[in-house]
C-alpha cells in the first residue's frame, strides 16, 4: 500500500476521512501486524485490500499492488479472479461469515469451488485435512455439520480453512483469534506462523492486542484516526514505543499482565471481605448431558461440579470451547435445568421454569451480561427503554422512581445522561456493553453472572469494563460469577478460580494458587498459551 487514503460518503454531510495516506508492506513470507482500537480504520485497510469496500466508500488517493500488479484500478469482474484464489481473508465474526443453511464442508470448500480448483470430491478431502489442521476434532463428521452445531470457536477454525484452501499468496487475517480460547488461540497462530515458513505466503494480522502482534508478527503498525502512528520492526516498536497512544495500547495488552500484580491485587481486596462473609452462591455435585442427534452417544457438558462463592467475592471459572462453562453459569441463572445436582443462590434452591413468585425473585437475585452487547441488546428500543424493561417486569416502583434509577444506572456505569434517547446502533462497543451491565444491576441482584463479557472488546475498552466492574463490585457487595477463556483476564477479577475441562473440574482454589503453582499439565499450558506468557511467568515467579 502507498499513500492510500479513504473516505466514506454519508447522506447530508460532508465526506469522512477513515484512512490518510497510509503506506504498508507485507513481503513474501511474513507476517505483518496492523494494530489499533476499534474505529481506528484498521479493518477498512484491509477491505481495501481485498475490494470490498462498502459501496458509499471511496479511494481517494494512492495504491495496492499485489506481486507487482495493481489492485486499484480493478473491475469487480477482475477482482473476484483475485479474492478468494491469491488473497484469503479471516473475518472476526464466525457467525456472520457463515451461512446457517449449509454444511460446513460445504462452505469452506467454496473457494475451490468458486475458481473452480477441486472437484467436489477433491474439495471434501481437502477440507477435512484443513479441519484437521487447524484443530477441529473428528474433521470427517463435522463436515456435514450446520454452523449452529459447532461452538463460537469451531466457527472460527472453518472460517480459517475456508481462507486457506486455495494456498493464496496474501492471507488477510482480521482478528481471527478475539473468540478463541488461548489454547486454540496459541494453535491457530502457530498454524499461521508455519505457513509463512512452509509456503512463503505473506500475511497480514489485524488486531486490537499488541500482545499477540508482538508475539507473531515481524512487524507492526499501529494505527489511530486513519494514521500509522507508530510503525516498524516489531522489537523496535515494543521496547520504544514512544507514541502515547501505543504506549497505553502496549499497558493494555496481554503483554501487561502480571500475575504477581494481578494476584496481590485481588488478595488485598479479599482481605476486606469478612472471614465469615455469607455463602451466596453454592453448586453441589451439578450434572448436565444431552442428547445427541442421529443416535451419537449423549454429550455429558458437566460431571460433578462443585463449589462456594462468598458474598462480595468472585468466582473466575475458565476453560476451552465447549468446557461447560456455559452451560454451568446458566444452570446457575435457572435457564438451563440440571440433570443432577444442585444449586442454591441466597440459600434458596435453583429450579428451572419453576413459575411464581420464587421464579420472579430468583430472577431479581441473578442477573447475566452477555458477551456481545452487539447481540444481547434490542436495537429497536432506546437506552431508555432498554434500562426500564427489568424494572417494569419486577414491578419497580412508580414511574418517577423508575425514571430516578434509570439516571442512577447510567451515572453508576459511567455513561453520559445523553446516552438515555439514543439506540443501540449510535454507541460504540464499550458503551453498549455499559449498558448491558446497567440493565444487570437493574433490579438490585446480589448476584452477578459475567459471560465472556469483554472478550468482544478491544484491549482499551477492556481495561475500562474490568474497572468498572471492580468498583461496582466495591461499592455495592454483588457476587460475581465470571466467565472467560481468557487467563489472563480471570488472573485480574477472581479470588478464586474454577478450571473446567470437558465438563470436569479439573482445578479449584484461590487465584493465587491456580496461577502461581497449578497442579495439572492442563492448566500450566493454558498459563504457557497467553501471549506474552514469558513476561508473565516472570512476574508470577517473583
């Protein structure tokens, strides 16, 4: 890319400038990253690369050349001979990038299919040896597999098959690791990495973590407003990152975690919660199996699982794809009904669908926040609207009241009384996953189940929910149940941590011992798998 600018046309105003001359080389086998937060412009370099640019978007100044032929000046008809076959490209949103009607097989042969590479018994043989590749289990029976069959990170793995079946010579690679726990995380980038080693291709990783760029990339360039900012080899860039901006980027990625911080951190904030602080959320012995379809043995999510969370505390429970975790955290929600076992909450027992009063105030007791505040919030109804439903349904007060603690719920979470008419669609990733935690506290729960909640934010936005949450949880005593694949994140908000696999715990205690001397192989390599694992077991040995 040389001096490419773009710009973006919207109805009764002046042009917006997304990109400003921004020049960037990928060479032959490399991998390139392009960093930045959300709105940064970094995802629409790399539509320009492709030429997918939304249609009320326009180049206004500079090139791409691809192995010396140019890309600007291509027709739609000439592009399309060119993505797919030498530029492949990974979206972030598994969901989205798959159609819900096909076989998965199916669609991550369709670029074979498209430039007409493999005949349909060649693409399926290709395709299940990618599956394989990139870490799919049992790649032969999954090839007949609809997307809502597979987790979030299944998804993803088909998505980055689908872009590399056709062996192309630029892989544009747009946060392909944000849903992905560190596991499969660390795979997936160590297949990239062997790619550029075995086939010379050039890669180019878009992403929000400086972490993982510093780890995988040979170069960075981090971008802000449509500018490179900071750009070059990426030593240079991590020991000296002299822009302000990369320089809170690189305190908010996985290189900044420390565990000895982190853990000593959550250990003085225990100490302030009595010793004999009440119990508040108790599983005993919880069992979930389903039953699988066309006659497969059943799927056992959770065997056993037991545990306390004391009142004021937080309960981090971690683990791969399809762990349990979920399924545990809903079961504790009463969405989901257990097969054996028990939950109590308040030392009330958990019944699911049991209708009633003791349903309504379980309801009231237990709140959720969800991963994607995209999804979990109506974009039909206004932030308004949105924080009054719970305290509509809970029969809160009058309207007046209800109209004081929606003014309450936006000032305790940090938003703007602005925010209050707007819809969902006009606010950004971290002020819409604000509103998702307002609507929680709503009806004043005791407790809190976090599901993945900042794993669809950029690291900045990041740092802000996990501030936010620990004084939310200071100043008003709630209960967290939190969810993540991510240790690093579960190192920073938990006094004790559950670790699931394949539906067993296979580790639990203080935050402090899981992180610092993890009794099973499968934990210490999930502690390996965080990038930037080197500078932190450093700190966690201090």
């Amino acid at each position: 890319m040389r001096g490419v600018s773009v710009e973006f046309a919207l109805p009764g105003r002046a042009a917006t400038p997304v990109l400003d001359k921004v020049s960037l080389d990928v060479p032959e086998g490399s991998i390139r990253a392009v960093v930045g937060e959300s709105g940064s412009g970094k995802s629409t370099l790399g539509r320009v690369i492709t030429g997918t640019l939304a249609g009320n978007g326009r180049i206004t100044a500079g090139e791409v050349v691809l192995g010396g032929r140019a890309l600007t000046g291509l027709s739609e008809r000439q592009y399309r001979a060119v993505r797919g076959k030498e530029i492949g490209y990974i979206p972030q949103d598994a969901l989205l990038g798959l159609n819900p009607l096909l076989p998965v097989g199916v669609q991550a042969g369709e670029p074979l299919r498209a430039h007409k590479l493999a005949s349909r018994a060649e693409r399926r043989e290709r395709v299940i040896d990618l599956f394989a590749k990139v870490g799919l289990r049992d790649p032969a029976r999954l090839y007949d597999r609809r997307p809502h069959e597979l987790s979030g990170g299944m998804c993803q793995r088909v998505l980055i098959a689908a872009a590399m079946s056709t062996r192309p010579r630029l892989l544009i690679a747009d946060e392909p690791t944000t849903a992905l726990d560190v596991t499969v995380q660390r795979t997936i980038l160590d297949l990239l990495s062997s790619l550029v080693e075995t086939e010379g291709l050039g890669i180019l990783l878009i992403t929000h973590d400086l972490g993982v760029a510093a780890e995988r990339a040979d170069g960075i360039a981090v971008v802000k407003d449509g500018r490179i900012v900071r750009g070059g080899p990426t030593d240079e860039v991590v020991a000296a990152p002299g822009d302000p901006y990369t320089e809170r980027l690189l305190r908010s990625s996985s290189l900044g975690f420390s565990g000895s911080r982190t853990a000593e951190a959550r250990l003085e904030y225990s100490r302030t919660v009595p010793a004999d602080a009440p119990v508040t959320v108790e599983a005993k012995e919880i069992g979930r199996t389903f039953t699988a379809r066309r006659g497969a043995e059943p799927v056992t999510a959770l065997a056993g699982a037991s545990f306390r969370v004391r009142k004021g505390t937080t309960l981090g429970i971690v683990g791969e794809s399809g762990s349990g975790k979920t399924t545990l955290v809903r079961i504790l929600a009463g969405l989901t009904p257990a097969d054996t076992g028990s939950a109590e909450i308040d030392g009330e027992p958990v019944v699911h669908h049991r209708r009633g009063a003791g349903q309504a105030g379980l309801y009231r007791t237990v709140q959720m926040v969800y991963q994607d505040p995209y999804a979990s919030l109506n974009p039909r109804s206004t932030v308004r609207a949105i924080l009054g439903e719970p305290l509509t349904g809970h029969r809160y007060g009058t309207a007046r009241e209800r109209a004081g603690r929606i003014t309450e719920l936006l000032d305790v979470t940090g938003l703007p009384a602005s925010v209050a008419d707007r819809y969902t669609a006009e606010l950004s990733g971290g002020q819409r996953q604000r509103v998702a935690i307002a609507r929680a506290l709503a009806p004043r729960p005791d407790v809190v189940i976090l599901d993945e909640p900042v794993s669809a934010l950029d690291v900045t936005v990041r740092r802000q929910i996990l501030d936010l949450l620990g004084t939310l949880q200071r100043e008003l005593a709630l209960t967290y149940v939190f969810v993540s694949h991510d240790l690093g994140v579960i190192a920073e908000v938990s006094d004790e941590i559950l670790v699931l696999r394949h539906g067993h715990v296979v580790e639990h205690g203080t935050a402090l011992d899981v992180l610092t001397a993890p009794r099973t192989d499968y934990v210490k390599r999930l502690l390996a798998s965080i990038p930037g694992a080197a500078t932190a077991g450093a700190a966690l040995s201090s």
